[in-house]
C-alpha cells in the first residue's frame, strides 16, 4: 500500500505523451537505493499505455486496488489513463516503457501480466542510450512491440498480484500488515491494536477484495515468502520471516497457494528457462 488516500488516487494528474512521431514507444529508467514503502512519485497517469518492468531486484507497482510484484523479466501492462505508482527495494533498476495507441498491435484496455525477454529489455536499454538512424530506431521499436504483445506464457505461476481493499477505515492495518508480513500477531490483536471490531474488519474485505483477512494476509505472507526462497533463503528463515513457527506449516501454506512445496517451487523455477534468462 502507500501514503496515498482514495482522494490522492482519484485526483491523479495526467502526464502527456512522451513519445514523438515518427517514434514509436520510449522507455526511462529508474535507478537509485532503496525507496521502502515510499512510492517514486505521487499516483499518476499517462496519456500512453506503460509496460512497468523490472530489470534487477524487485519492482512494486501501486494501483488503487492492488500492488503487483515484479521479479526481473517480469512486467505489467498499464492501460492509459489508470492511476499507479510504484516503489523499488533496495539497488532495484525498474523500467518503463511507454506506448501510443497509434502504435500498439491490440488495444491495451486491461492490466494484463507479461514477460520480457532478456534480448528485449537489453535492447530497449540499448535503445535508450544509443544514437541510430531514424527508420532504423522505428523498425527495431516495431519489432519489440510485437514481441511485448505476445500473450505471456504461463510458465510463471503465482506472480505477486496483492489485492487492496478500497475502505479507508482498514488503510493502517493493511499497511502494517504490508509492511511486517511475519507480524506474530493474531489477526484479534491487530484488529484491537488499530481499534476495529472483526466483523467490520471481514465485511469489508469480503466486500472490497472477495476474501477473508485471513486468506488475504496469508498471501502476502506467500507472496514474501516465494521472493525469499527463489533468492536463495533457507526454507526455515523464510518460515520464520513469514510469520510461521514451524518450517512444516510454512509449507503446508505455500502448498495450498502454489499447489508446489518450497522445494519443488524453488527447483522448478531454476529449471525454467525463465529464471536462467531474467534472473540475476
């Protein structure tokens, strides 16, 4: 989540297009030390639709109902005129991309999930930072929007989409919650700590984001704790950092959300081609 309340979304300011015929996309790179919880900029939207990507670490893009995670290699596609924002962790590069309707092979009219291969994202750097003739620069960006277009494979499960509720009156428990997944406290507890009465509490998440406060705090758990183990953490550290007294419950948790232990996860996420191209 962010500092950012539902009249801050709602009055996002509209940045024109960037892009100058005969272009036609461009991308900018953000680079820079860790941003924590604090998002790059406040929300905003483009006139253009914006492919956020990451290239190293890991990317956080805020919309006003939900944050996506992006590991390197993956993207989401930003309709034009949606308000977001984004934060990265620390030594994080996240890259965005921006596209014109007049450019783009299909409309882009939702958040759609994709991955950017690993010659793309060099290339679209290399575009950034190099000079090229005219029609040469047109027929490379050409080629790269009908590669970024391709329908993402589903090689990638559980990428981290978090779902927000929109109420107000829940904003500082879902940002504690966001900000301390392995909080050890009981749901009642955090619910007394931030004054709220439970079944408000289970209302409005039922209401805004279809689950249970439970089941929603579990997948952030998941969510942190799927980074953790691709990154090289120990199973048990992962458990204990995600809240879990026991290496065992952690697993049974990560199984129901990923239908794969950690293990298996992990090893089919070094197998894929994927992690060998994207992650570094």
């Amino acid at each position: 989540m962010n500092s950012y309340r539902q009249d801050d979304w709602d009055a996002s300011p509209e940045h024109p297009s960037t892009v100058v015929e005969p272009y036609l996309m461009g991308t900018g790179v953000v680079t820079g030390d860790d941003t924590g919880t604090r998002p790059l900029s406040p929300p905003h939207s483009h006139a253009d639709a914006m492919l956020a990507w990451c290239y190293r670490g890991t990317v956080w893009i805020h919309l006003k109902d939900a944050m996506w995670r992006l590991a390197p290699g993956q993207g989401v596609w930003i309709p034009a005129r949606t308000p977001h924002t984004a934060h990265h962790e620390r030594d994080s590069v996240g890259c965005y991309t921006y596209l014109p309707a007049a450019s783009a092979i299909a409309p882009i009219d939702d958040i759609t999930r994709v991955l950017v291969p690993r010659a793309v994202q060099e290339m679209l750097l290399h575009l950034g930072i190099n000079d090229m003739p005219t029609g040469l620069r047109v027929r490379i960006q050409s080629t790269l929007i009908e590669m970024l277009q391709q329908p993402a494979p589903e090689a990638l499960d559980g990428w981290g989409e978090v779902p927000l509720p929109a109420d107000e009156r829940v904003r500082a428990l879902v940002q504690a919650v966001l900000d301390d997944p392995g909080d050890p406290r009981s749901a009642g507890e955090l619910f007394l700590a931030h004054g709220l009465h439970e079944r408000t509490v289970l209302r409005i998440f039922q209401n805004d984001v279809g689950m249970t406060f439970g089941r929603w705090r579990t997948g952030v758990r998941m969510t942190l704790g799927a980074r953790l183990i691709v990154d090289g953490t120990p199973i048990g550290a992962a458990a204990h950092r995600c809240g879990y007294a026991t290496t065992s419950a952690f697993s049974a948790s990560f199984k129901e959300r990923f239908g794969l232990t950690p293990r298996q996860h992990v090893a089919r996420v070094q197998a894929d081609s994927a992690h060998h191209l994207y992650w570094r």
